[in-house]
C-alpha cells in the first residue's frame, strides 16, 4: 500500500516538473533612433511583427519547452527554461536578435517603427508581418509567411516556395509559376523597398493594401 509519505514525494515531483516546464516570458525594449535596419535568427516558433506605437523597438518572447510525448520528466533532460533569454547586439545601426536553443520553441511578438530593412530565418514554425512598411528578406525552411504591407511603398516582390504555394494580392504585374509541387510569384508595388519571402515546405502570402 502507497503511505502518505510515498504520495507526498510525488506529488511534490509532479509540481517541480510542472514548474520547470512552465514557460518563461522575456521582454526587452530598445531605442530605435541608433537602429534602422532588424536582423532575426530562430529555431522553432512564431513570429509577429507589427507597428510600435513609439519609436522603441519593443520585443516579448514567450519560451517553452518543446513537448517529446510522454516520459518520467525527473529523468529527463528538460531545459532550464529560466536560464533561457534571447541575444541581442546592436552594431552599425543593425539590431541583431537570435534564440538558439535546443528542445524549445519561442512565440515572439515585436514591435517597430517602420525601419530601412526587416531580415528573418526561421527553421520551423510561422512569420506573421502586418502593418510595417520596410524592406523584407524572409527566409522559413518549414512553415508560413503572412505579409500584409502597402503598395505604396513596396517595391519588387519575390516570393518562392520549394513545396507549397505562393500569393501576391494588391499587386502589379504578378507573374506566378508552378512546377510539380514548388511555386513561385514575382509582382510588383508603386515604392522602392524589396520584398522577399521564401519558404521550404510550406506558403507564402502576401498583400498589398
């Protein structure tokens, strides 16, 4: 028969685990007025860029641990979620921002003024921009990108897709190709920023308002 004792370390492992596993919230904020151009490099998550309604650069980055199905948790070789924040460094008037952790996934949500250049590469997972009037080079191995920007200021649009689909709406002189299971639309805005979006597995989508 289990005693109490028994029921009370497992009950007390059980709650170190969950608190382990809870995920971690990082937020930064950083001056714009030194930065014009934003460099992003991550693994595995969501990204969602949208206007500042300032001139601070403001970054929140919800960290988990990535969910391997069922095991004995104290055995197992989960990260310390709490040791865990993102790199930043400022050089040239670049911020640069990186999450590279193993057996984790981050939510980022960031907001910006509209700046020169807006660069990204993400292994898995999806990019979500709305309402930034930048250029963009938007690179995804697996997943999505969701661009909604304004045709006034974007210029020449290429949005590729090894397997998966692409779609420009809004555009110019869109041109769209297809070849067994990979896709590509080149188009064109009434601006002078590039736009670049491409995706390994997965789809591109993109609107000009």
């Amino acid at each position: 028969m289990i005693n109490l004792k028994t029921l009370a370390t497992v009950f007390i492992l059980a709650f170190s685990i969950s608190v382990a596993c809870a995920d971690e919230v990082r937020r930064h904020t950083f001056d714009s007025n030194d930065i014009d151009r934003l460099d992003i490099d991550t693994n595995v998550g969501t990204l969602l860029i949208e206007q500042s309604q300032s001139d601070s650069i403001e970054v929140e980055v919800t960290i988990k641990a990535e969910d391997h199905g069922w095991s004995l948790g104290w055995f197992s070789d989960e990260p310390d979620l709490s040791q865990i924040d993102i790199e930043s460094r400022i050089r040239a008037g670049e911020l640069n921002l990186g999450l590279d952790e193993d057996d984790i996934s981050a939510d980022w949500i960031i907001r910006i003024p509209d700046l020169e250049r807006v660069s990204i590469d993400l292994g898995v997972g999806t990019v979500e921009i709305a309402g930034i009037n930048s250029e963009f080079d938007i690179h995804v191995g697996v997943g999505t990108i969701d661009i909604e920007t304004s045709r006034s200021s974007t210029g020449r649009i290429s949005a590729s897709a090894g397997v998966g689909d692409t779609r420009v709406r809004g555009a110019a002189e869109t041109d769209s190709q297809r070849a067994l299971v990979s896709s590509d639309t080149s188009a064109t805005g009434d601006g002078d920023k590039d736009l670049t979006a491409e995706v390994g597995v997965g789809d591109v989508r993109i609107a000009l308002r």
